[in-house]
C-alpha cells in the first residue's frame, strides 16, 4: 500500500516526556505543525529558577507553525507562553479561563496587544487547518481542564493534558465520558496520555473527599489556621473559603500567586459569592480562632510567604504557640529538604503541624490506574503514547496498556518523532536534539551555556584573584593582591596568602632564570602553579583571575 509521507500524522515532544513538567507536543500533518501546550518547570540552582524547552526546532519551521492549544492554566502547560511566544509568532486557543491566565501574564510581558488570542467555549469544536480540534471536558485542579481531541484524515488523536476522573469535583463541570465513548466508536488512532500517578493503584479520588477530611481537621483547630496549597488549586481555593464559612472563620491570602488566580476566578464566575476576605491589617487583630488563611509556599520556596512567616520575617503576621499549619498538597520531589527545614521551624516555635502523611489533606489531580483503565475502555486507541511523566511512570503506563489490550504502544523521549498511521505499528523516523533553556535575569539562555557552568564551578570550588606587579628582574615590588570568595573558610586566608605569595616568588626565580619576560607566559605559568596547589593542598579547583603588570624600570 502506498503511503503519501506528506499527508502522515507525526507527532514530537519537546518537554514533557521522561520528565514532570515543561510540557510542549508538537502535531504535524500536511507539512503544518500544531503545538500544545507550552510550560515550564523551577529550579533552584544558579540563580535559574525557570526552565523551559528550547523550541528551536519549531522555531526554524515558523511558518509551517499554524497555531497554539492550551490544555489548560497549569504553569507547567502554559508558563512559557511569554518567553518562548517572540520566537513563535502565532495564535493562540484556549477555554476563558485559561485565556485570562495567559492575558494576565501577556501584560505583565507587555506583549498582551501583539498576540492574537481566540477564546473557544467549555466543549467547544474549531478549525486550524488542516486540523480539526475538539474539547473534552476532564477534571482536574483547575478550572476548564480538557483534552484536546485532534482530528485529521489520517486520523484522531485524543490527547489528555492533566485529568483524572472526579465524580464530585465541586467546581467546574464532570468530565464527559459519554463524548469519550462517542469518539472510541468512531475510531481513535492514538491517546496520548498523562503518565504522572500511573504506578498507583485505584482511582485518585475527589476533592469531596478532601473537603470533609479538611473540615474536620479545622473545626478541630482552637487557634489560628495556615493551610497551604499549590497557588494554582482553584479548587482547594474553593474548598477551604467553603469551609471557613462554616467553620465561622474569616478568610486571608497571603502570597501574589494565589490573590492572582483568586481575582481571575472570580472575574470567571468560579468564586463569584465570595468576597469577605480578611485584609491584611485585620488579621492580627481578629481573635485567634477566628482566623483561616491560606498561604503560598507548600513547596518550602524560600521567598514564599509560609517561610517568611516560618522566619519571622512576614511584615505584621505571625504565628503563635499552638497554632496550625496545615499543608494540603503533595511533596514534590526534590524538595524534600527545603519541606523538612520549614516543618522544623515550625516546630520550634510550638506551631502544630499537619500534612498529608499524617491526615487526609490532598487528592492529587492526576489519573491512578482505575481511572486510566477506564480512559482506554472508553477512547479504545489503537495506540497508546504515555507522556507528562519520569520514565518509570510512563513505562508502568505503557505495560497496563498493553495488558488491557491496545494494539500498539510506545514509549517516547523528548525529541522523538513519531510517525502514526492507522493498522501500523508507530516508528520512531527520526531523533532530534533537545535542549533546555533557563532563565537567566531576563534572559533565556541554554542551560548548558559556559557561563552557567563557570558559575558551577563557583558553587562548587570557589573563586581566588590574584593580582601581581613585578620589575624586570621578576621581583614582586609590591606583595600579591589576593581576594578568596568561596575557596576556604576565613580563618584559614591569612595562611593561604603566606603560601601562595612564597609560592609566585619562587616561580618568578624560575621564570627570571630561564629568561622568560613575556607577561602571557607569566600568567599561564602561574596559573597553573596556583592551581596545581589549590588541588593538591586544598583539594579543590577554584576559578582564578590573574593579573600581572610587568613594570620596566
């Protein structure tokens, strides 16, 4: 049979495989691309704190790039919309309230007027040819989740974004399964699905559930309440303001993220009702028992307003001995050190400590294996591509599916793509390099770039200058000028300028005696010897910055 290679369905991830977060799908078909989705992830080192995917290989294809689909207002869906946008140039499609999302982080970019923006409704169909797309309603932590169904002659594709089956989501809409079934009966090519909770088992429950565990736990509380919830949770958002009206307590936010997501829901009609929020100079002089507030920081971000307070650093608001922090998420991981040092703060202090280990607090938004094994009855692919996960989640998904049946599955890394053809077997046609980029200040640069890596090595090892002025006969006329940052503890620099002085003396002999002059060989020579003896007396290899004046006389 022949196949027109031109009219094949591709598909290539560039972030958001083998990894949670960064999340940015590629679709091609008829020589035109279609992405979703465009997130980031954090970091905390070198002075990165957001990392993105490098969309240099859509970049170079800019033209053939005919439009943008967000899943939904997840930072790591859509928070590289403003850095990576200048470079993509075109439209972008979403449901109102992730379209507020993004327009609140387009002005702040200043970008808000050169974007062209097409709000779809809840379930809405629409046309970027030579695609079809399609939402589906799915739940998750957020309002307006959907998958993203995109159709094509060469087939359909049912890509999820984040989901899990919540019956009773309290906010926002059920998911749509009887659509789901529709569109299994009339025949699914591939389902391209998030991998993050695939090792556990059971479906990931409902946040009715969650909300009758956190109104016992605060109805339980005498003192003041801090709970603690990823900034993005409009749902959690809407539970606990719920339950602080029951429990006759007024509400505060602390934290520019979470006033931020409060304002846009409630200018989307999700937390209309709403509006006695505690200011921030009413908190303290509310009674003790009378106080809820909900606060960024869940993740022990240092700059966060939780371990401001955990630091007694949080202008006017404090907490006092037997109060209560509840953290109503998940640990993410690699942040268990920053979550561990917050909780021990706390605790020195007598503040009450809850989390999720010890008391139910958090359902997480992401699909079990109940709820996948019901997505595939429902869908019926005959492929199944795992994304948005580690490799072992991913591969977990990728061995259900085929135990459940679907014909095909394949597992893939970023820079993969992916050709799909109907009563075939996908095949990889080809690998492309992937990057990150992190950004630096106000620039986006690889995080492999050398800067970052000299700034490593400072992390690591340390930093010595040394600045010498020698006559012609190599005599130092002044003793070296010697500034250590990092190398060894202070205590111990007098000692190292002793020796490394005693040290260039000895080798500018050296250099005099075998008629060397010349101040690049100067350098290099010295470089060298200081750094020979920073690794072989110290152990450690700091950057150096040299300098030699060669006076003549």
């Amino acid at each position: 049979m022949f196949i027109n290679k031109a009219m094949s369905l591709k598909f290539l991830p560039l972030g958001g495989s083998g990894e949670i977060g960064m999340n940015l799908n590629l679709y091609k078909y008829s020589n035109k691309w279609l992405m979703i989705d465009c997130g980031v992830s954090f970091s905390q080192n070198l002075g990165i704190k957001i990392i993105t995917p490098d969309p240099d290989f859509i970049v170079k294809r800019r033209t053939k790039l005919i439009g943008l689909v967000l899943t939904h207002a997840h930072e790591d869906h859509i928070g590289a919309i403003c850095l990576l946008w200048p470079k993509l140039m075109c439209p972008i499609y979403a449901t109102p309230f992730t379209i507020e999302m993004v327009k609140k982080k387009l002005k702040s970019s200043g970008l808000l007027n050169q974007v062209e923006i097409k709000t779809i409704p809840l379930s809405g169909s629409f046309n970027i040819l030579p695609f079809s797309i399609e939402y589906v309603n799915l739940t998750h932590s957020i309002p307006e989740t959907s998958a993203v169904i995109v159709k094509t002659v060469a087939g359909n594709i049912v890509h999820t974004g984040d989901w899990k089956l919540d019956k009773i989501p309290l906010l926002g809409d059920i998911y749509n399964k009887n659509r789901l079934k529709d569109l299994g009966r009339s025949g699914v090519l591939a389902l391209v699905c998030d991998s993050t909770n695939a090792t556990l088992q059971g479906h990931s429950g409902s946040e009715f559930d969650v909300s009758k565990s956190l109104f016992k736990i605060i109805s339980g509380q005498k003192n003041r309440v801090i709970i603690s919830c990823f900034s993005s949770n409009v749902v959690r958002l809407y539970t606990i303001i719920n339950i602080a009206k029951a429990t006759n307590r007024k509400v505060g936010i602390l934290g520019f993220s979470l006033w931020n997501i409060y304002e846009i829901a409630k200018s989307t009609g999700y937390l209309k009702h709403f509006a006695f929020l505690m200011k921030t100079s009413e908190i303290m002089k509310a009674p003790r028992s009378k106080v809820l507030l909900l606060c960024t920081g869940s993740q022990g971000e240092i700059e966060s307003s939780l371990s401001r307070i955990s630091r007694k650093e949080y202008k006017k608001i404090f907490l006092s001995s037997g109060d209560t922090v509840i953290f109503s998420s998940r640990v993410i991981p690699g942040n268990e050190d920053r979550i561990r040092t917050l909780h021990l703060r706390f605790k020195k202090q007598n503040i009450n400590i809850i989390t999720n280990e010890s008391d139910f607090t958090h359902v997480s938004g992401h699909p079990s294996q109940e709820d996948l094994r019901d997505m595939y009855k429902w869908t019926r692919p005959e492929i199944l591509i795992p994304v948005h996960g580690e490799l072992i989640h991913m591969n977990v998904q990728a061995k259900l599916a085929s135990i459940l049946g679907i014909k095909h599955t394949i597992v893939p890394n970023n820079g993969f793509i992916i050709e799909l053809l109907k009563n075939t077997k996908p095949k990889i046609t080809n690998i492309i390099d992937t990057t990150r980029l992190g950004l630096d200040g106000k620039e986006l640069v690889s995080v492999d770039s050398s800067h970052l890596q000299e700034r490593n090595s400072l992390k690591e090892s340390g930093f010595i200058s040394v600045t010498i002025i020698v006559n012609q006969n190599l005599h130092l006329i002044h003793k070296p000028q010697i500034t250590c940052y990092g190398f060894v503890h202070k205590k111990h620099i007098f000692r190292i300028k002793s020796i490394i002085t005693t040290t260039i003396e000895d080798e500018l002999l050296k250099l005099f005696l075998q008629s060397n002059k010349k101040v690049d060989s100067i350098k290099l020579y010295l470089n060298n010897t200081i750094k020979h003896y920073a690794l072989n007396i110290i152990g450690k290899s700091p950057c150096q910055n040299l300098h030699v004046f060669l006076i003549k006389k």
